[in-house]
C-alpha cells in the first residue's frame, strides 16, 4: 500500500508543477519599442494636441513589430522630450480587447499599459490567456510588472490543460530575463487549490514551485483523493530531482495533527 501511496502523491505534485508553470507562456515584454507603432481603424483617428493624445474609434488596431492590440477604442498617449520627436508612455484599449503575440493571445474588455510604471493591466468578466494549448481565465483582472518579471491572475483564476486543471483565488509567477530567454523561476497559486486529473483530485490552500531546488508544494489542509482512497495532511512536497514524495503531519483545521491515508485494497478494480 505505501507504494501506491507514493504513486498518487507524485502524480499531483508533478500535475502542480505543469498547471503552474503554464503562466510564463504569455508574459513577456514587448521587445519592438525601437519600431514604428502603426494605429488604423474603422472609424476615425483623432489628434488631440492639447490633451498629448491619439484615439483611434471602431475597429482599432496598434501593431508594433510581431504584436498587435484590438479594439473597439485606443487611446495612446504621447510626451515630446525636449530632444525632439515624440515618445508614446501609455496605451489604453477599451471594449473587445484582444492581444496578438507570437507566445499566445489575450483578451479582455479593457487594458492598460503604462510605460512609466513598467506595469500592464487587463480587467473584464471573461478574461482569458491562451497559449501552447493551454487557456488561463480569471475574473478579475492580469497583472504584468516588467522590472519584476512577474504575472499575476487575479480572481478565481484557472489553467486547463488537455489532461488537467489548476485553481485557486490567484495566482503569481516570476521569470528569470536571458539574452533570448525567459524561464520560469517561481510560481504560487494562492487560496482555495484545487488541481484535477482524469485519476486525481488534490486540494489545500496554497501551491508553490521553486525552480532553483527543483521543489513542488501544497501547503494547508493537503487532500489527496484517488477514486474511493484518500491522504490527508497539511504538506505534501515532490522533489522533482530525486522524484521522491512525502505528505507530512500537523495541525490542520480540525484539529488533526497526523498525515493520515485510508486505502481501500479493491478500489483499483472498480470501473470509475
């Protein structure tokens, strides 16, 4: 029985691991700052010179390099430096938002990109993030913070993957920057975690991987739950090098404070 005790315990902190690390596949920087932003529509583009402002109405699209911004509204804003020529430091979409990169797209009803704060924000009721096959929803709002190198989703986020599903309240990844590169560094998913597979459902309050020692967590009132078997605790943890797993022990909300596993020998006959 231990043996198929470390079995489902591998299974979802491996799962943990692949939900989490969908994140990075859309956050990243808009490397084409150095190219011309072309802005059309279907409507009218209006200069507004007092105000340091463009809008563009019905149908508007910005494009600039390998990405492009849709929407019904654009409104991007403009300084003039002292050396001459103009700088845009924000970028506003309204209404049917959507976001073109060669890593994935984006939408939402509304986004906000803010040169100076090095921060972007996409708000709306049916937020979504596609990419690699791979759909991340919330209902609140995507945060990206450039100098951080950090996404967060905020809101009853949610990851399906073809086999799996990752949930929580939020959730937050960090990069590490190369030359060409960006690489998941760390990942938490906060509030309410519920990962689930075709075999497997593992529930506690926080998720978290750690690149660097190569380290998956559930952390609070850990439930792992495999057709009628169950292992309860309030830390289950996967080393992804030595691919060992260990549920621990200690105080959990009912008072409990021993990791406990309840197997029942025939369940692996039973047709689900």
């Amino acid at each position: 029985m231990m043996k198929k005790t470390k079995k489902y315990l591998i299974c979802g902190c491996t799962l943990a691991v692949l939900a989490i690390a969908a994140l990075p596949a859309f956050a990243a920087e808009n490397n084409n700052k150095k190219q011309p932003l072309d802005i059309s529509a279907d409507g009218t583009l209006e200069w507004h010179r007092n105000d340091n402002m463009y809008i563009a109405r019905g149908k508007a699209v910005a494009a600039q390099g390998n990405t492009t911004i849709k929407a019904q509204v654009l409104e991007a804003y403009y300084r003039e430096p002292e050396k001459g020529g103009m700088e845009i430091w924000k970028i506003i979409a309204k209404d049917n938002v959507e976001i073109d990169a060669p890593n994935g797209q984006a939408f939402g009803d509304h986004a906000v990109y803010n040169l100076d704060d090095a921060k972007a924000v996409m708000t709306g009721k049916d937020l979504k993030l596609i990419s690699d096959g791979q759909v991340l929803t919330a209902n609140e709002r995507f945060e990206y913070f450039t100098q951080q190198s950090k996404l967060v989703a905020i809101g009853e986020a949610k990851i399906v993957r073809p086999t799996e599903t990752l949930e929580s309240q939020n959730m937050t990844a960090w990069f590490k920057e190369g030359q060409d590169t960006r690489e998941l560094s760390r990942a938490e998913a906060d509030g309410n975690v519920v990962i689930t597979t075709a075999e497997e459902k593992i529930t506690g309050n926080k998720g978290v991987y750690r690149k660097d020692d190569n380290m998956a967590e559930i952390l609070g009132d850990v439930v792992i739950t495999r057709g009628q078997n169950i292992l309860k605790g309030t830390r289950a943890e996967l080393d992804l090098v030595t691919n060992i797993s260990r549920i621990f022990g200690g105080e959990t909300s009912n008072g409990d404070t021993r990791v406990r596993g309840t197997f029942y020998p025939d369940s692996a006959d039973k047709k689900p």
